[in-house]
C-alpha cells in the first residue's frame, strides 16, 4: 500500500541526493557493464563454437588442373564412401552464391579478385552418427589424388577451439566472480548510502512514519536506481558490442564471426533486470531495517 | 490526560535520570518544565514520544497504556503530538526547503492539496518565513531554523504540543513572538508543554511550572525573584 506514495518519495530523493545516487549507479552500471561484457563474450563463444561444431559439412577442394572428367571420377568414389551422406560437386560460383546465402550476406560480399581464386569443391555432409570419425575420414580423403585440401569445421577451428574452451571456461569464472562482488557492491552501496541518510530516517521517525512508509520510499529508490543502473549498463554494452562488431573485418574469418555474433536475446536481458531489482529492493530494504533497529528504543 | 506512574528511566550505564516519578499533566494545560542542564527535560520528552523506553513505571496518554502500543501504534501516537525537539540541526531536513519541511508531518499523514497549502501559509506568515519558504533549510540561522521547526510542529493543529527550548535560539522580542504563539494553541485546547531552563521566561509567563530536581518531578511556583532562586 505505502508502494505507490513511495514512487514520488523516492523520485524525489533521488533528484534531492542526485551525487550520491549517481555514485551509487556509476558503481552499479560499470560493473554490471563489465559482467555483461563477459557474459556476452561467454555467450558467443558458446553461439559460434556449438555453429561450427555441430556441422558436419566437409568440403574437398579440388587442384584447378583437373579436368571434368577426373572432377566426376572423383566424385563417385567420395559418393561410394560409406559415411558420406549427399556428396555433390559444387562450381565455384554456386559456392560463393551458398556462402552468401549462409551468412546472410548479399552476393558482392567478396570482391572479384578473390572470386577468380576459388576452386571447384566437392561438398558432403557426414552422416550423423559417424560425427566423430571425421577427422579420420578427412585425413584418407587428403591422400587422393586430386585433392588439395579437406577443410571442415574442427580443422578450421584448430586453435580457435583451444580458445573457445578456454574462454568458456574463464567466462564461466569470471561472471561467477563478478557476480558476487557485483552483490556485494549493490548491498554495500545500499548500507552505505542509508547510513549518511541515517538523520533524514529519523526525522522521519520522529515525524510519526511508520516503518512501513520510511521503508517504501527507500525500497522503491533501490529498485529505481538498480533500473537506471540496468539501462545506463545495457547502453554500455551495446555500444562495446557494436564497436567489437565494426572492427572485425580483418579478414574472412572475422568476417564470418562477425556474421555469426549475436547479442543477449531478451530474455536474458529481462532476466538480468529482475534479479536486478530483486537484489536493488532487497538490499535496500535490509538496510534501511539496520538504521531502523538502531533508532528504535 | 498524560500521566507518569512510578516512573524510572535510566540510559545505561548511568544513575538514574527520573527515579519513581509519579505526575499528571491535564488536558488543556499549560506547564513549564524546567530544571537545571542534564535535570532530564528531553527524556521526559523522548519517553513521551516513545523515542525512549522507561524501566520501570507506567506512562498514560489518554488513557491509553502507551508502553503496550505497537511500533504502528507508536507512530501514530507521534504523529498526534507536534513537537520542536532541540537540536534543530539534526531535526530538519537540511536540503529541503523551508515548505518542504514544515509539509513534512502532512505528507506523512498522507495529505496533500489546497487545504494543506493554506495551512502552510497562514503558519509561516506567522511565523514571519512566508516570503523565504522556498529557500533550503541549510541556509538558514539557527533562530531561523527553529522558527521553521515551530511552524512544523504546529502544521496539524495538534492537541497535545511539546517544545524543547523553543525560544533556546531566539532574541527576546522573537522569543516572545513564539511563546504568544504557544499560548494560542492552548488557548484553542491544546494541551501545551515547553521545557525551558530560562527561569525569567517563565516569570513572565506566570504559568504552571514542573521543576525536575534530584530525580523527581514536582509543580512548584516561580512568580517572583525568591521562588526562582530556590528552584535554582
Ligand atoms: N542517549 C543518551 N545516552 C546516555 N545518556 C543520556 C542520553 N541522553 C541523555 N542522557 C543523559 O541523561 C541526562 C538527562 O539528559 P536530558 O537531555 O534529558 O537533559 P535536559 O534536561 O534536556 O538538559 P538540557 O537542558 O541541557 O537540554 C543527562 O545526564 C544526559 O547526559
Ligand atoms: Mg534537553
């Protein structure tokens, strides 16, 4: 009941302690901007690796000096494989018009110069169960006649891979971390902000509130700050993910992941806001419960 | 109305302040206390408002056992009684305006609107701040700050009034100003109670008077110059 008398207390609290409160989600938005950050990291590693792993798509790359005839011949004994799955020579024109459609690019996104380099492909997919045998297989298509290079995802993503585990393993670690101190932050800026108003509580109290009004407008400031904090952290985010984005255009590579790379989908976004304010309301509540018990006869 | 029975209240550690304290303050009264610094004149206060707990006795307001009240029963019970505590320092909102502060009391009732305002107006044209009420506490004398404490304390219309050295802080013709204030609160039935260790206030005021000596509460007379010395 005393929540929505609380809402304009509060906003004028705020407007009144405006220093303080900035601190408070300065403090609340770098370092939710710097779990989220994390957390995004954590979040494409995870997108891109389980992309790339789960396709089972390997590609041979033909040398340019055979001719139609060996191109088909070749062909037929990948077809005859056992684990191979919808085997099809691929011109490289239909390659690169594939690509594009893939990565939902337009089709100019090569230049030409590097279209005249591309060689004819012989494409397959593995059939699902032999996932783990691809390796193996690709290493005895290797030794054909004819065949340049057998490129699949793990091989591609050789050390990348290395890197992917690590991070999600550090991004796991880390976001653990930041989560508590983050915690700890919140609870501590809510302590420390209600003992330098430890004088206006008790004006209050003084004054004929009850606890229930002292604490409303309180609560309410702590879930209005832990919202700004929220938004200020997403605006930081968001532009560290674009900025990241913009500048991945070293080469094909970062062109891909680029492609691939999303941001936090809405409900993670909506989930952060309510812990968020749970943990906003809820530390602000305790606190203004210790300056309480310390006035109270 | 108000009413101490058997009373002790000790802060801890220390001897007693009021030991067995028997008293009764009727409705509509006018009373001084007073007693000399550290007799106990804001701990009668603070035990009124519930700011205090005694150890032993019992306290009546209205009829009402009001050591068995509630904590929501207490802060209405502080809501029905305005007061002007001492330190005006600690006891106003310091970045608030002068409006702000003495609407404090209403907006905690949950009241708000023209009537309020009008309240507001007539209380701080008499108290000489109308012109200024939008200029922060913080800014403000100490005389100053003690007049917008007055103003809040009067904002309800109370029917029971405390002040703590109101007039602590106040030249003479101010002071006055205050206590005709005080006077026409009681004059409209409040119950009036101003605690003041400035015996010639009371002189000239000629109202009853509760001395707080050697532990005890007791109404004596201080209307001329050898009643006053042997209160000292
Ligand atoms: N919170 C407290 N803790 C411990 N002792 C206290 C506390 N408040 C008051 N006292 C002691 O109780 C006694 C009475 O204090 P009180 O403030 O009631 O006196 P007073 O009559 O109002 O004095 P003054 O005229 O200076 O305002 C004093 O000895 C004071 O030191
Ligand atoms: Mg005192």
């Amino acid at each position: 009941m005393y929540l929505i008398s609380g809402i304009p207390r509060a906003i004028r609290n705020l407007r009144r302690n405006w220093h303080a409160s900035l601190n408070s989600i300065l403090i609340v938005a770098s370092s939710l901007a710097l779990l989220g950050m994390v957390g995004l990291l954590y979040v494409n590693v995870v997108h891109i690796s389980e992309i790339w792993l789960s396709n089972t798509t390997v590609s041979l790359f033909l040398k340019p000096s055979l001719g139609e005839r060996q191109r088909h011949l070749l062909l037929r004994r990948v077809q005859d494989h056992p684990l191979v799955a919808r085997a099809v020579l691929v011109s490289p024109e239909e390659g690169l018009r594939s690509l594009a459609a893939k990565l939902g690019a337009d089709n100019g996104f090569l230049t030409g110069a590097e279209k005249e380099g591309l060689p004819y492909t012989i494409d397959f997919e593995v059939f699902v169960d032999y996932r783990k045998r691809i390796g193996s297989l690709a290493e005895s298509f290797d030794k054909l006649n004819g065949v340049e290079e057998v490129v699949y995802a793990e091989r591609v993503l050789g050390k990348a891979k290395l890197f992917f585990d690590l991070t999600k393993g550090l991004g796991v670690f880390f976001a653990g971390m930041i989560l508590i101190s983050f915690c700890l932050i919140i609870a501590n800026a809510a302590r420390l902000s209600l003992y330098s108003r430890r004088q206006e509580i008790e004006i209050l109290h003084l004054s004929g509130a009850t606890r229930g009004y002292i604490r409303s407008a309180f609560v309410v400031e702590g879930v209005l700050l832990a919202l700004i904090g929220w938004a200020r952290a997403l605006v930081l985010v968001w532009f560290a993910f674009q900025l990241v984005i913009a500048g991945l255009t070293w080469n094909d590579f970062t062109m891909v992941l680029k492609q691939l790379s999303v941001f936090f989908p809405w409900e993670v976004l909506v989930g952060a806001l309510l812990v968020l304010v749970g943990l906003g309301a809820l530390s602000s509540y305790l606190a203004v419960n210790r300056v309480l018990k310390a006035i109270e006869p | 109305m108000i009413e101490f029975t058997d009373l002790t209240k000790s802060y801890a550690g220390r001897l007693p302040v009021l030991d067995s304290v028997t008293m009764k303050i009727d409705q509509g009264e006018f009373f001084f206390l007073s007693g000399v610094s550290g007799a106990g004149k804001t701990t009668v206060f603070r035990l009124l408002l519930m700011l205090e707990l005694p150890e032993q006795g019992n306290i009546r307001f209205n009829g009402a056992d009001i050591l068995r009240y509630s904590p929501a029963q207490r802060a209405r019970h502080r809501r029905g009684i305005g007061t002007v505590f001492q330190d005006q320092d600690n006891r106003l909102l310091a970045n608030e305006s002068i409006e702000e502060n003495v609407a404090l009391p209403l907006r905690i009732a949950g009241l708000s609107g023209r009537k309020m305002r009008q309240r507001m107006g007539t209380l701080l044209e008499q108290v000489g701040l109308a012109e200024r009420r939008k200029e922060l506490v913080s800014g403000l004398s100490g005389g100053e700050k003690q007049l917008v404490s007055i103003a809040r304390a009067l904002v309800f219309g109370p029917r029971v009034f405390f002040a703590d050295e109101p007039t602590g802080n106040l030249d003479r013709s101010m002071a006055f100003k205050v206590m005709e204030l005080l006077r026409r609160i009681h004059d409209s039935g409040s119950t009036v109670i101003v605690a003041t260790h400035d015996l010639s206030l009371i002189r000239s005021f000629r109202s009853r008077t509760l001395l707080i000596k050697d532990r005890k509460i007791q109404e004596v007379r201080l209307i001329n110059r050898a009643e006053t010395a042997a209160a000292r």
